[in-house]
C-alpha cells in the first residue's frame, strides 16, 4: 500500500527481531505481528464490552422503575478505582519508555508498580463485591430494585474484573521476563503487547465507571 | 514504535500531561453529576468526558497516533458502529416507553419478574406517575427515588 515510506529500514529489523516471520512494510507499517494480532484481539473484544453495555441500557432504558446507582453504588470507592488504573496505565508507558532507553532497573520498578496497581483494584473490587452482597445484590436477584440492576451490574464489573486478573497474571509473566533479562537490549516489543492490553483494561473501566456508576 | 523524532523527555512530558488530563475529567465527572442540572445535561457532559478520556489512552498510552491509517481504521470503524448502534437501541427504547409506557411495562413485568411495578398509576400522557408521588406504598422500603420519567 501507500504507507510504506513511513518505515526506516533499520528500524523495521530492530523490531522484527522477536517475530519468526519477517515481514515487509505493509498496510499495517511496521507494527509486529504480534501487536497487529493484539490490536485485532482488543477491537473484538471492545466488541464484546460494547455488546453487554448495549443490552445493560436497553434494559434500563425500557425499565421506569430503574434506580439511580448512586443509591447503591459506592461512586467515591470507584473513583479511586479508577484512579488507581489510571495511575497504573502511566507507570506501564513509563516502563516501556525506560526499557527502551535500556534502564533496567526503572523498567523493573515501574513494572512492579504496575502490577501492583492492578491488584490494588481487584482488591477495592472484592471489597465492593462483598459489600454489596451483604446488602442483598446478587448475580440473580436485587432485594431492592430490579434483578437487571444486579445482573448486568455484575456482568459487566465481572467481566470487566476478569480482564483486570488476566492483566495483571499477564504482567507478572512479563515481569518475570524482564527479570532475567529478555529485554535488556531494549527491544520492547512483548512489553508493549502486554502493554496495549493493560490499557484497554483501563481504557474500558472509563466507560464502565461512567455508564454504570455515574449516569 | 517509530517516536524516534520525538526525545524521551518530549514522551515523558506528554504521558504525565495524559495522566492530569484523566485524573482532571475523572473529577470533573464526579462532581458534575452532584450538580443541580437536568438530567440529560449530565448524561451528555459524562458521556463527552469519558469518551474523550478513553480517546486519550487510546491515541497517547496505546500508542495509536504512531500506527498507520490502515490499522486505524481497521480497528475503529467496528467500534463506531457498535456505538452508532447502541445509541439508536437505546434512545428507540426509551422513545417506545415514553409513548407505550403501559404496554411496555406489561410486557417487561411478564417476561423478566419485574416487580413493584403494580398499582401504578399513569397520568394523561400515559406515563407513570413517579412512586414516591404515590404516597400509600404497601411497605415502607421503597423510597429510592426514581428520576427514568423526570422530564
């Protein structure tokens, strides 16, 4: 296609250097074949987000008796929540930036820290979740409201979580990598893969926050 | 990937600048929904704020402004129209109930359990009047406020 001049020649075999196949410069430029398929994966799986978020307003938007989620949700704990992934999405660019200058040992704390960020918000989430069942909000059934406010509460904040838990298994991994020195050459590629899906997960809670807690 | 013209400093500096402007509109959010505006002002000012913060992750964190055109777009336009799509379904939903609460109601309350939804009473229009305007609610739990007929 048209966008190959974008690509310098050297710098397409610096990052082809982990991918078995070499590709020339195409449509996609020089991003590695694994990144494309993590792209492509993100956009399906945004898809899939989209889709519960759709069926949770469609359900809310026929139902008049629907509650304002302020009443039941703790909007001040999840705010911080979503502080907490914010600040653990700059610390994972941070990494990345401080890998390819080849700082060791920067890319290893903010790493760590971004590990940590993540287990912090799965913890607010347990905590949130018991809260909430204490008060008679459950998968199936919600004491005082509409089952749907409870259901597709939990779908969506579940599903959600289950990312935050691949995320932050995903991370330990590449932590673990970087541990023994797969990427002190400053060849950043499978940390920005895992990168791009940490983002999401962050980019999503975003939409999650606003759409199910604040609206 | 190729942020080669840009310094590593240059790169620091706009991913700190990302992070004030999420940590900024995720105050904003919090506090504009305790506003004393109408409804659907805030919904439209939240739903601005918050695509536009994951507009920021996408292009900065993700990295999206350095991809070529093709894999944007590939990647884009399913999501434009899931969201064209959602937004269609669900003002077309709430249109329908608008105009046939009663039908509507009937139907939802048939097929999904719904409950406290007997007694209610629909005033000209036929929309329901709001439950906490009824004031011999058989048990005293239900006062959560219901704002989906406020106008």
């Amino acid at each position: 296609m048209g966008s190959t001049s974008v690509v310098h020649s050297g710098h397409s075999a610096h990052t082809g250097h982990n991918n078995k196949v070499e590709r020339k410069p195409d449509i996609f430029g020089s991003a590695s074949n694994g990144k494309i398929g993590m792209w492509v994966f993100l956009s399906t799986d945004g898809l899939t987000f989209a889709g519960f978020l759709l069926g949770y307003g469609i359900l809310r938007a026929r139902n008049p008796e629907w509650p304002d989620p302020s009443h039941f949700l703790g909007i001040g704990l999840s705010a911080i929540a979503t502080f907490i992934l914010i600040c653990s999405s700059v610390t994972m660019v941070l990494a990345q930036a401080a890998g390819e200058e080849k700082n060791r040992k920067n890319m290893l704390r903010f790493l760590a820290l971004t590990i940590l960020g993540g287990m912090s918000f799965l913890g607010i989430q347990v905590y949130e979740y018991t809260h909430l069942v204490h008060e008679g909000m459950i998968f199936w059934d919600f004491a005082k409201g509409p089952p749907q406010f409870a259901s597709t509460f939990f779908l969506v904040t579940g599903f959600h979580g289950f990312h935050v838990f691949s995320g932050v298994v995903y991370l330990m991994t590449i932590f673990g990598r970087a541990l023994v020195g797969k990427y002190n050459d400053g060849n950043m590629n499978e940390v920005e893969i895992a990168g791009l899906f940490w983002h999401f997960v962050d980019l999503v809670w975003i939409l999650v926050f606003t759409f199910i807690y604040l609206i | 990937m190729s942020a080669v013209t840009h310094s590593s400093d240059d790169k620091r500096k706009t991913y700190w600048k990302v992070f004030f402007i999420l940590t900024a509109l995720t105050i904003f959010e919090v506090v504009i929904v305790q506003a004393p505006l109408p409804k659907l002002a805030i919904t439209l000012l939240v739903v601005v704020a918050s695509l536009s913060k994951a507009f920021a992750v996408g292009w900065i964190y993700m990295h999206l402004n350095h991809e070529t055109k093709g894999l944007k777009v590939i990647l884009l336009f399913p999501l434009f129209v899931a969201f064209f799509y959602a937004v269609y379904l669900i003002v077309d939903a709430k249109l329908q109930i608008r105009r046939h609460s009663n039908v509507y109601v009937g139907e939802t309350k048939r097929f999904w359990g719904q409950r406290n939804i007997e007694d209610r009473q629909l005033d000209e229009f036929g929309n329901t009047i709001a439950p906490e305007a009824k004031k011999d609610l058989p048990s005293g739990e239900h006062e959560e406020k219901n704002e989906a007929h406020s106008k």
